[in-house]
C-alpha cells in the first residue's frame, strides 16, 4: 500500500481493489483563450499521456474530484499534472497542463490552435473576363473560437474584408481592377488568431483591344534585311505580313522584313486572348547615302587661346549634327557649336547622321594655346641712345608653337627662337614697340625707348702757361715751364681723347687736366665725341718747351781785350730767334744768329754785359772785360772810324729786320699766302758795303713748316676706332 506523509485521508473503495489519494478542484469557468466562456458540453481531464481522469459539465458545472495517485490490483498510477480538453465540430481543443497538487480553485482556460479553412469557388485560376468589376466567393471553415476575418487583395497592397454568411460561406465584389494578368490572394484568420491564405492564379483582366508598339527599325534605315521589333499584350498572337510570329511572355515580338525599294510597308496584326484585335500598316524608308557634311570653322590644325572654339557648318535638313558628343541645333542645314577645349592638341569629331542612320564624319584637329610667348629683348637696352639713324633690335622669343615677332608693326627676321629687325630713328627720343604673337593670337609685348642724337658736339679749349691764357688757334705756342693747363667746356656729356691717350668722360662742366710737356715740340690732338658716338671738329695745337738758355757766344779770343779807341765791334753768335742785349741796347740778330755792334767804352776798364733771351724767355748772358788806353796820334782817325761803323751798323740792322719779318711769315702764315722768297725778293737789296765776314750758326731752323689750309695728320686719330661707333 502506498505510505502517506500527511494528514489527509485515504478515500478507499473496494470498487475493483482501487485505493487513491483524491483531490477535489472547483473549477469556476472555463473559457477560451481570449476569454470567451464555454458553456455548451463537457470538458474532459486528462493526464499528460492523454488518460481520461474525469470530466466537467459546461452547462451545470460541478466539482471535480482527481486523484494524486491511485492504486488498483493492476496499475500503480500517480498524478502530478492534469490538462483539460473540449471537442467541438470533431476537434479536440486542450488547455496547458496543470499540477493538481494543493489546487481547490481555478479557471481552465482552453487554447483554439486550430487553422481555419477557406476556398474559392469563384473565379477559377486562368479564367479570363472582359470587365473591370469581378465577384470573388468561397467557403470557410471554423471549428474553434470563431472566424475573425476574410480579406482579398490583387495587388498583395491593398486588401478588401469579405461578406460572411452563416452558412459557412463568403463573397466580395472588387472594382476598378486593372487590366492584365492578376493573382487573387484570400487570407482567413479567426479569433484566436489562427490564419491561412489561399490564391487564385491567372486571372486575366482585358477591356481594352490590343496595343501595338513598333521598337524598331527607325522608318529610315541603311541596310536590308532589317529586324521588325515589336510589342503588344502579352499572350497575344501577332502576325506581320500575314505570317504569325512568335510573342515573348512580356509581348514582344520580331520579324525579319526584306526591303526592296525606297519606300517599304509591312503589316502587323494582334489578337489578345479574349479576342480583340487591332493592326497597322508601319512604313520603313531604305536610304543608303551618308548625308553632305561641311564644316567651315574650325580648320584643320588651327591654333586657339580661348578655352572654348565654336563649330560650324552646313548638312542636310532632319539629320542630328552631334560635336564631340554635343547635339547641335539645326536651323536650315546649318549648325554651330562652342566646344570646350583643354590644353594642348584637341580633336574634333563632327558627325551628320540622317534619319536612316548614314553618318558622315569629318575630323578636325585644333591646337589649344593660352600661354603667351616668352619675349626678350637683347638690344638695345632700355633709355639706350645711339648717333645712327638705324638701329638694330634682336632678342629671343620662345614658344610652344612658332612665333612671329613685329618691330613697330613690321616683321622681324627669325632663325628658330632668334629675331633681329634693323629700325628707323628720328632725332630725339624714339619708341621701340616689340610684339611676339603665336599661332593661337596669344601675344607679348615690350616697350623700348631709344635715343637718337645726330648733332655733333661742340668744345671750347683754353691753354694756360705761365699763367696767360691762349688759344689753340695761337699755335704753335713756346713755352719753358714743363707742363701747361688744358681747360675743355664741351656742349654735352661727351668723351675726351688726347691724342691717342685713354677715354676721358666729361660732364657739361668744365674740365682741366694739367699736361706734362717734353722739350722740343709737343703736338696735341683733342678728339671729343659724345656719348652716341658723334665727333665734334678736332683740335689741334703745338707746343715748343724750351728751358735750356740759348747758346752765347762772342767772337772773340778771350774775355779780355784791350783797345786804344772808345768803340769797337763786337761780334757774336747766338740761337736763331733770339733777342740780344749788349750793354741793354738790344742788338738786331740775323736769321742764323749772328750779330754785331759797334760798341762804346769809356777810357780805362769796362764791362761789356751782352745777354740773349730766346722765344721762351730763356736767358745767356756773358761779359767781356774792355780796357780802353786812348792814343794822342789816333784821334783824327776816330771820327772817320764812327762814321764806318756807324754805316756797317746800319747794313746789318737792315738785313736783321728783313729775315726778322720773314720768320715771322713762317711761323706765322699770312693769308696772302706769300712765301719767304717773296718776301727776300721784295726786300731791296742794300747799299751798304758787304759786313765783315760772321761765323755760320751750328743750329738749323725749325723742322716744322706749316702749309696753310692744311692741319698735319695725327697717326693715332687715324686708326682711332671712333669711327666704329
């Protein structure tokens, strides 16, 4: 026997040996899920394996005794957990299981997992109807809770709730449908919310007649044979040129039509599935020429520093004109077109396509250029002067296509990146204006101005020796100081030469340059030019230094001499040109030199001073030591021997002033033009007696003889290179 552990009593029954443990519940309701009660037949128990235990009335509910084990003759059984089950319409509905252990009180809740069913019976899948209002109606079944709903839709979007009978049956009227091939989907659900769904396949909606769409080919084509390509409904059957074609699902369909002549009709037929039918009659055009094409701008090759270059020309009428992909518009045949260039080489491709597809094509290269040339300017430089009246201007210009330069609007000459272009000046300040230009019009310019200077300088030259001023034109000068002043106030900013010596640049000042001067003759050449190369007149001038005294001699035996009478003739020599003083009476002196004079001493010892000063001032001087002793039988001789030295006297000073004035005609030449000769000739010859012999001077007139008009040539003025600029 079972042991009980606790304090309940064992109900025993002697019915077949059966002894249990009972429990007795009260269940107060029992109800569907949602909570709908149950009130029509019984509700049975049973253990987990599905055992009857006992049941429980709906309608005059009672307590319910169970069992938490039960033993017979046969079984040993023991209950922990207990579940409810209601049937209905042949369907068994359960509650979950529940311990029973400790349980007096509850309410059994039923769970409807049932599916509920429906059907359509109207329309049937592949049906096919000619209106846009369609009944749809079925059957249900609902074996648990209850039916909720019945809904439809056409689309799988939208759904439409259906009409419910109590005879297990359902309809609904859907309107507006579209036409075509359409799916009915049904979908049931009851209160429990158990749910199927059912479909009605292949519905055809037609209440319209068949379309026709013709793809292609275009009316106009270029070839044959040419492919048909169309579309109507689909399911349709299509004919073309009265043969039947094959229609794709999604109603397309081809036929392949052979063109014979320039105009060509093919005739096209459909018929849908319920019967309606439509046809047209499609024109195809056979054209296999390309249409003219002329484009007249840009050329081939051409240069351009725009960012865009515009496109045209002339075609045909109702062709397409498409530029590097850019469909230009037409007007009259003729069409044009900005297209956008980018650096560098850009090619064209203009293309005339008429309605048959012949495409005529031309190609057109154009050279893109926005960056201007590099121009340089190698001569002249800026605010450049020049004494010429042409001028040459180079330099370099340097692009990426070839470049023509200009010089004052004409055009230079050019070896690859080199130009040169000689310019016309005018005197005074001239405008160089230089511009390269590229095949693409991009350009760079520069600005020059050059001075044109064609007028000659002028100078005025001052010579200061011994602190007296002269003037070239006095030359020759003689002088005995070793150096003179030279004074130059020029016209301009010039440059000085002296013969032959280094440039000397000189300001509108006056300039002094102190000259070193050798003995003997100096000649000076004074080349002056001024900045631009202009020479004014040169000057020329001699200088003689001489700072050595002049050579004194007297002819006499020695430096004392004794007399017996009060004059005697003194005799002399001395350089050529120079004046002589004997006791301070000046002494004429012949062309060589010599001189003589009657000179009177007083009785007893005297002394002759005789002195000579040449051009330069130059002195000698010496003194003769003269005794005079006076005889008593001599003295009526005296006055006969004045009187002949006063005669011989008077000879020698005429013939000293004539080579005196002849000299001078040398030195000095006149502009008669007379020669000394002349000037000798003229002269009359004396009357006087012949003077005592006189010693030949050792000297020798000057070398320099000056021809008058005529300035001597200065060797290094002649290969001077002035004249190169």
């Amino acid at each position: 026997l079972h042991v009980c552990d606790h304090t309940y009593n064992a109900y025993v029954s002697s019915y077949q040996g059966e002894v249990s443990e009972p429990v007795i519940i009260n269940f107060t309701s029992v109800t569907w899920q949602e909570g709908t009660p149950i009130v029509k037949g019984f509700t049975a128990l049973e253990n987990e394996t599905g055992e009857f235990l006992s049941e429980r009335n709906n309608k005059n509910p009672m307590d319910v005794m169970l069992a938490t084990w039960k033993r017979t003759y046969w079984v040993n059984i023991t209950v922990e957990k207990v579940r409810g089950m209601y049937e209905t319409d042949g369907t068994e509905f359960r509650s979950e299981p529940f311990a029973i252990a400790g349980v007096s009180r509850m309410v059994l809740v039923i769970i409807d997992n049932s599916t509920p069913e429906v059907s359509v019976t109207h329309p049937l899948a592949g049906a096919m109807f000619e209106t846009k209002t369609l009944l749809i109606k079925g059957n249900y079944t609902e074996r648990g809770l209850g039916l909720g709903a019945i809904k439809v839709t056409s689309d799988g979007e939208n759904w439409t709730r259906a009409e419910i009978f109590d005879e297990r049956t359902w309809r609904i009227r859907l309107k507006d449908l579209p036409d075509g091939l359409l799916t009915f989907s049904v979908a049931i659900n009851d209160k429990a919310g158990n749910s199927m769904q059912v479909q009605v396949p292949n519905i055809t909606i037609d209440t319209v007649w068949p379309f026709i769409e013709i793809f292609g080919p275009g009316k106009y084509v270029s070839s044959t044979p040419m492919y048909l390509l169309a579309q109507t409904e689909p399911r349709a059957r299509a004919y073309v040129n009265h043969q039947e074609v094959d229609v794709m699902p999604d109603g397309m369909f081809t036929a392949l039509l052979t063109l014979d002549k320039y105009d060509n009709e093919a005739h096209i037929r459909v018929v849908d599935i319920v019967g309606h039918e439509n046809w047209t009659i499609y024109k195809v055009y056979l054209d296999t020429i390309p249409p003219a094409l002329i484009v007249e701008s840009p050329d081939n090759g051409q240069w351009a520093s725009a960012g865009n270059i515009t496109v045209k020309g002339t075609t045909e009428s109702q062709v397409t004109v498409v530029v590097n992909g850019e469909t230009c518009q037409l007007e009259y045949g003729m069409f044009s077109i900005d297209v956008p260039l980018e650096y560098g080489l850009n090619q064209l491709v203009i293309t005339s396509t008429d309605m048959a597809g012949n495409v005529a094509t031309v190609y057109r290269t154009v050279h893109m250029d926005n960056v201007p040339p590099e121009l340089t300017v190698l001569t002249p430089e800026q605010d450049s002067a020049t004494g010429r009246e042409r001028i040459t201007v180079s330099g370099t210009a340097t692009d990426g296509n070839p470049v023509r330069v200009m010089v004052n609007n004409i055009t230079a000459d050019q070896v690859g990146e080199n130009w040169v272009r000689e310019a016309l000046l005018v005197e005074g300040t001239n405008t160089l204006h230089i511009k390269a230009f590229d095949l693409a019009g991009n350009s760079a310019s520069a600005t020059l101005t050059v001075l044109c200077d064609l007028t000659a300088p002028t100078f005025t030259v001052e010579l200061v020796m011994d602190g007296v001023s002269h003037s070239p034109a006095d030359s020759p000068l003689l002088t005995r100081t070793n150096s003179l002043t030279l004074n130059v106030v020029p016209s301009d900013v010039s440059i000085l030469r002296i013969s032959g010596g280094d440039d000397l640049n000189l300001g509108k000042d006056t300039f002094t340059k102190e000259i070193l001067l050798e003995p003997g003759p100096n000649e000076f050449w004074l080349h002056l030019r001024d900045l631009v190369g202009n020479r004014a007149e040169s000057v020329f001038f001699v200088v003689n230094l001489d700072n050595e005294p002049p050579v004194l001699r007297l002819l006499v035996d020695d430096d004392f001499i004794h007399i017996d009478e009060d004059t005697f003739l003194l005799w002399g020599e001395t350089d050529p040109g120079c004046q002589v003083t004997i006791g301070g009476i000046p002494v004429p002196v012949l062309y060589n030199g010599s001189f003589a004079m009657n000179v009177h001493v007083n009785e007893g010892p005297n002394h002759v001073r005789v002195v000579s000063i040449d051009e330069a001032g130059n002195q000698a001087s010496t003194t003769l030591q003269v005794l005079y002793e006076a005889e008593e039988e001599k003295a009526g001789m005296s006055s006969l021997t004045t009187i002949l030295v006063a005669a011989i006297c008077g000879l020698l000073a005429g013939l000293i002033a004539a080579l005196i004035i002849g000299r001078r005609r040398k030195v000095e030449p006149a502009m008669a033009g007379g020669t000394l000769a002349e000037e000798e000739e003229a002269t009359p010859p004396a009357a006087e007696p012949t003077p005592p012999p006189v010693i030949e001077p050792t000297g020798t007139p000057t070398d320099y003889q000056e021809v008058p008009g005529q300035l001597p040539s200065d060797p290094q003025y002649e290969k001077d290179d002035w004249e190169m600029m």
